[in-house]
C-alpha cells in the first residue's frame, strides 16, 4: 500500500517522505514546486508535478496510484506576515485545495488524511500552555485557514467514513540528523535559519521584531519541535487511524516556550559565532506566547518529543553548513 504525500518536496513534506520510505512505506510524492524542491525528494518514491487545486490532475494520480492507504498534507502556505498581506492567497491555496482534495479522496474512496494545522489556529490564547479544548481564535488569515481546514475535515467524517487527524505544529525547526535533507525557503522569513544565515557570514544582522510583548524579556515565546519528532508523531498518527482511531486534532510541542533572545543565544552558543542582532518593530499578526500541552498526543499516539532547542539548532547548523545556498548547487 502507498502513502500520498502532498507537498512532499517542502521542508516539512521532504523529511516525511525521507522518513516514511526509512521505514519501509511504498511513497508517492505530489508537489507543485512552488516552494519545494525537486531534490529534496528521494529517488525511491513517485514524484507527481502538480498542483491539489487542480482536480483532474489529482484525479489522475489517484487513478495511477490505485492503492493509497492514507494521505498526508503538507502543501499549505504557511507564513503569518504573508497571510496578513494577501489573506485571499491563503483562503484560495489552503482551504480551497484541502476542499478538491477531499472530494478526489471521497471519489476514490481513500479513508485516512493526517495534515498539518497549527498553534496560529488559537491566536491569542486564554491559557498557557495550550490545550486542545483552548478556544482557537485565529488573528491572521494563515491561522484562520486552517482552522478552516480543520472545520471541513471534521463535516467531512461526520457525513463519509473518512477519518482525519489534525496535528497543530507549534514552532517547527531542524533537520534530518545527517544534515542531507533541510529547510531552503527561498525568502527566508523564519527565526532559526535566519539566525543561521548570519552566523554563515549571508546576512549582517537578525531583526528581533519587537521587545514589548507581555513576556519575561519582552520578545515573543514559541515552543520549537525538532523535526525528526514531527515526522514520528505523523507516522503514528497514520498508524492511529489505520487501526481504528478516531478523527482528531492533536498539539504538537514540547511544553517549553523560548523567547526569540533565548533562540539567538542558543544559536551563539551552537554555532560559537557572535550573530549581531538589532530589535526592531513589531511583525504583525505575532501573538506573545505559543506553548503547547501535548500530552493528549503522547497518550493517545504514543509520541514524545525528544530533541531540545539545542539540538534542533545544532540540526539546523549542519544543514545550513553543508548546504549553504540550500538546493541550489
Ligand atoms: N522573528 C524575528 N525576526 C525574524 C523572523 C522572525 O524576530 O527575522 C520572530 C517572529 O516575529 C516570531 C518568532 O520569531 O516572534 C517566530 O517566527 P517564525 O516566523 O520563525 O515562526 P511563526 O511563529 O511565525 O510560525
């Protein structure tokens, strides 16, 4: 049986793809290469050129791919500040993707699809850390689309025997342990490789948007799972699904928030270089804090992050070393 995974060239998509054929799943790969890259995937899955909001295309590879036990989506746009400035980009891609996808899914009667939600469906949230039943009031489009998908999908398996699981990623960063495979954005808008590219001599300075929010040393708290961990939880989320379990949405994150200064200064410390940095204005679309309770998926998918900040860092680090201009040599 075959895996379909959307988005397979992207950063998160890529390392799924790697891990899932590790573990000796037969995979077959959809992407647009909008922002993917064609050599972030491995030789050993099917690669399909295309976009989800194209339905005859979809159609075209479910048909050839006659045995798809589950489906994982990972070809959303994904930047806050983007989404605050073309919000109907957001709504086109994210939602109206995932609405075709599900239809192509129904048509063939394909029963699993694990995708990636996130921490910015909560927006400013009541609590910390976040639970699964704190309210999720998104305050940007990005945020608000999956919510969206995450609406859609649960109407969806209450009217077909479809069944889904939401895995709302916190703050993602890192890279495959060997550093073969990682993040290569072509506009780098993320903390940690951006942090990265200056201790790599690319840029001058990290800008530090904002030191007013409402936390200890003013900048914004995100909790950052590694990579590796991310990948396992949706491997066993697939698995979950496949033996019986029921829809669901699922935090992913590590319950330690890290304020933006004490990224940069793990960051000094993996790398040993100075990595000058300047506060700037605020981003819009930030909320202050992001920490994730994720004890629902350790009990329920059996998963525990293991990676530190450090770690997922020092992954990062040896990405960006060995593959300095990311896909492009
Ligand atoms: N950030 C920053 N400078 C940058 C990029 C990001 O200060 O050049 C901040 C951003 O405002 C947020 C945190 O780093 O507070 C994490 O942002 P990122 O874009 O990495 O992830 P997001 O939380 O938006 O998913």
């Amino acid at each position: 049986m075959t895996v379909l995974i959307l988005g397979g060239a992207g950063y998160v998509g890529s390392h799924a793809t790697d891990e899932f054929l590790a573990r000796g799943y037969d995979v077959a790969v959809v992407d647009n290469l909008s922002t993917g890259h064609r050599a972030a995937v491995a030789d050993k899955a099917r690669f399909y050129e295309g976009d989800i909001r194209d339905k005859n295309f979809l159609a075209d590879v479910f048909t050839k791919e006659s045995d798809i036990e589950g489906v994982m989506h990972f070809c959303a746009y994904s930047l806050v500040g983007e989404s605050m400035e073309k919000p109907l980009m957001y709504f086109e891609n994210n939602v109206g993707g995932a609405m075709t996808l599900l239809d192509v899914m129904h048509q063939f009667d394909v029963k699993h699809i694990v995708f990636s939600s996130t921490a910015a469906t909560f927006g400013i949230p009541e609590v910390s850390p976040i639970t699964e039943t704190t309210p999720q009031n998104p305050i940007n489009p990005y945020g608000e689309s999956k919510l969206i998908m995450e609406k859609m999908m649960a109407w969806q398996a209450s009217a077909t025997d479809m069944t889904y699981v939401a895995l709302r990623y916190f703050n993602v960063a890192g890279a495959k342990h060997d550093g073969s495979i990682g993040e290569a954005h072509k506009n780098e808008t993320h903390l940690i490789p951006i942090i990265l590219q200056v201790a790599l001599g690319q840029r001058e300075k990290i800008m530090i948007y904002g030191d007013d929010y409402h936390t200890e040393d003013g900048t914004c708290v995100r909790d950052y799972i590694g990579m590796t961990d991310l990948i396992d939880a949706h491997i066993k989320a697939l698995a979950y699904l496949k033996t019986g379990g029921k829809s669901d949405a699922f935090n992913l994150g590590t319950k330690t928030g890290y304020s933006n200064l004490q990224v940069l200064e793990t960051a000094r410390q993996v790398t040993g270089h100075a990595i000058p940095s300047e506060i700037g204005p605020r981003r819009a679309g930030d909320p202050d804090a992001l920490v994730a309770d994720s004890s629902k998926a350790q009990q329920t998918l059996d998963w525990k992050p293991s990676e530190s900040l450090t770690d997922i860092i020092a992954n990062a680090w040896q990405w960006h070393q060995n593959h300095p201009h990311g896909y492009a040599e």
